[in-house]
C-alpha cells in the first residue's frame, strides 16, 4: 500500500514539474513572417491583406471585440474578416454540432442518475454519488450554454464590426 501512495505521489509530481521544466528549456521557435503564434484567421489574414503580426492582431481585435479599427487603412482587412466570420469561414470558430449533442446527452444522463441515486438511496455513498452525478450534469449544462453564449457573441460583435468598418472602406 505504501508503494502505491509513493508511486501516485512521485507520478502526481513528477509529471507535472517534468513537463513544465520541458517547456521552459526548449527553443523558442522562430519568428516566421506569420509572427510567433498565429492560427488559420492568422494566415487569412496574411495571404489576403498581407498584414504584419500586430496590424493582424489589432484587426482581429477590433472584429472580435465588435469596435471599429483605430487605423483607417486597416478598415478593409476589419470589414473583411468580419464578413468571413459571419459566413462561417473558419472552422475553429464553429461549433460542432457533435459536441453540442454529446454535452447535451451528458447533461440529461449524469441529471437521470443523480436523481435516481438521489430517490433510490438509503446509504450516504448513494446520496453522495447522486449529489456528484447532478453536479457533473450541471458542469455539462454550464459548459453548452457557454459555448452557444461564446457563439453568439463572436457573431454578434462581428456583425457590429462589419457595419463599423464599411463606412471607411
């Protein structure tokens, strides 16, 4: 039994620590026209208006935060990626419809077993079981309705973004 508390603890710590001491000495990767961390909205960007890295993060910021440019200058490449974003153009910013069933089928089944738990209980375990069961199914429940939330934001302020950065086109 000892050896097993010494090998989750070792395991439980030594992964960790090892995994952030990895990270922390590896190269940096190199600057590449496309900047340090850049993703296909990036790379839109890049292969359309031929933007640098802060010019593409300021008109990504002004899209996703539903304002208009600062730059005039920049108003097109605004006005475009908010019209692409409204079309669905990105597939990282969709949501998968698998993934909001499978939220929503884990929701109803943890709720189903922590109610049932909860009835057919007469030992603390079941209650307890029946207590984190309707807890799980309310993480589930949390987590959909953000992602439909998070959704619904990014069209909401890209459409504000196209309709502020057409008069500047």
């Amino acid at each position: 039994m000892v050896w097993a508390l010494a090998v989750i603890a070792v395991l439980g710590v030594g992964v960790p620590v090892g995994a952030w001491s990895y990270t922390r000495l590896r190269p940096l990767p190199p600057v590449s026209r496309l900047g340090t961390g850049y993703d296909p909205i990036d790379r839109w960007l890049l292969e359309h208006h031929g933007l640098p890295p802060l010019e593409r993060e300021r008109v990504r910021a002004a899209v996703f935060q539903g304002r208009q440019v600062d730059d005039p200058a920049l108003a097109p490449a605004a006005y475009d990626l908010a019209a692409k974003v409204l079309t669905g153009g990105f597939r990282v910013l969709r949501l998968s419809p698998l993934l909001e069933w499978a939220n929503m089928f884990m929701a109803i089944g943890f709720a189903a077993t922590g109610i049932g738990l909860l009835i057919t209980s007469r030992h603390a375990d079941g209650v307890a079981l029946g207590i984190l069961a309707l807890f799980d199914g309310s993480m589930f429940t949390f987590a959909g309705v953000m992602q439909i939330r998070q959704a619904k934001r990014i069209q909401h302020n890209a459409t504000m973004a196209r309709q502020l950065n057409q008069d500047h086109r």
